[in-house]
C-alpha cells in the first residue's frame, strides 16, 4: 500500500490540497484510494461549512492523477494531465463531510491514447455509492497548445 507521502510526492497537489491517504490496489486498468480528508475542517473544498458531494470528483481526478504516475513508473516523470470533462455524474448523497468513516475511490481507465484517458469513477463510503461518472483527461495539455500553435 502507498501511503500519503508517496502520493503527495507524485502528484501536484500539495498540503491539505492533497486529499488521497492511500492507494490501496492498483494495475494498469484501475486504481483504488482511501480518504479521510472529507471530515477535515480545513479541507479546500468545502463551501459554508460543508463539503458537497461533488467534491468527490476531485477525489476521484486525484486517483486518475496518481493512477498515471504509477503507469509512468520509477523512471519516467508522469504526464500532466487535466480533467476536461465530466459526463454522467450521479450524486447520491448531498454531502460528505458528515460522513464518519473513510472513502473509498475507484477509477478505471476505460480507453486511451498517447493524449487522452477516458476513465470511470465512483467514490463509496461503506459499501454505498455517493457518486460515479466518467472523466476525459487530456494529458501535457499546455505543451501540445503549444506545438499546434502556428
């Protein structure tokens, strides 16, 4: 298992803006994470004295990032990569700072190339689905603006 420090030194999310505890599983099709960010008091996403359940799309966009760093493996820098969408969402729940145990993220990636990831994600708590979608990453999006620029 990969603990915090490992995925903070492998992703560009830093402080409590890293909200991964753990990797728990992962191969090159899928990767799993834990949390417990969501109850933190001090977590950057929360809005008025809460977190809303579509938070969790970070968390899930953080396992994709980490999910990438593990298949750049030991030797290679990983790719940055951005999120540049988000289809068939579906919040369960409203919130999930009020939740009392930890997250569990799980992200497959579905298809790819050398510049785009298409995962699926879902994040649970218990067993229970709180939300689930797909996720288009565009892999060195500022590099390739700036190769096709004329």
């Amino acid at each position: 298992m990969l603990d915090r420090a490992w995925i903070a030194a492998h992703i560009p999310h830093q402080g409590s803006m890293c909200l991964l505890d753990a990797v728990t599983d992962w191969s090159p099709g899928e990767i799993r994470c834990r949390a417990s960010s969501h109850r933190a008091a001090d977590n950057p996403l929360r809005a008025d004295e809460r977190l809303g359940s579509a938070a969790g799309i970070e968390y899930a966009a953080q396992a994709m990032a980490v999910h990438g760093a593990l298949l750049a493996g030991a030797d290679d820098t990983p790719r940055q990569g951005y999120l540049t969408s988000v289809r068939g969402v579906h919040l369960h729940v409203a919130r999930l700072d009020d939740l009392p145990d930890d997250l569990d993220i799980h992200a497959e990636r579905l298809s790819g190339d050398g510049n785009t990831i298409l995962y699926q994600f879902a994040v649970a708590h218990r067993g229970q689905a709180l939300l689930a979608g797909r996720a288009a990453v565009i892999l060195d999006a500022g590099r390739l603006a700036t190769e096709s620029a004329p």
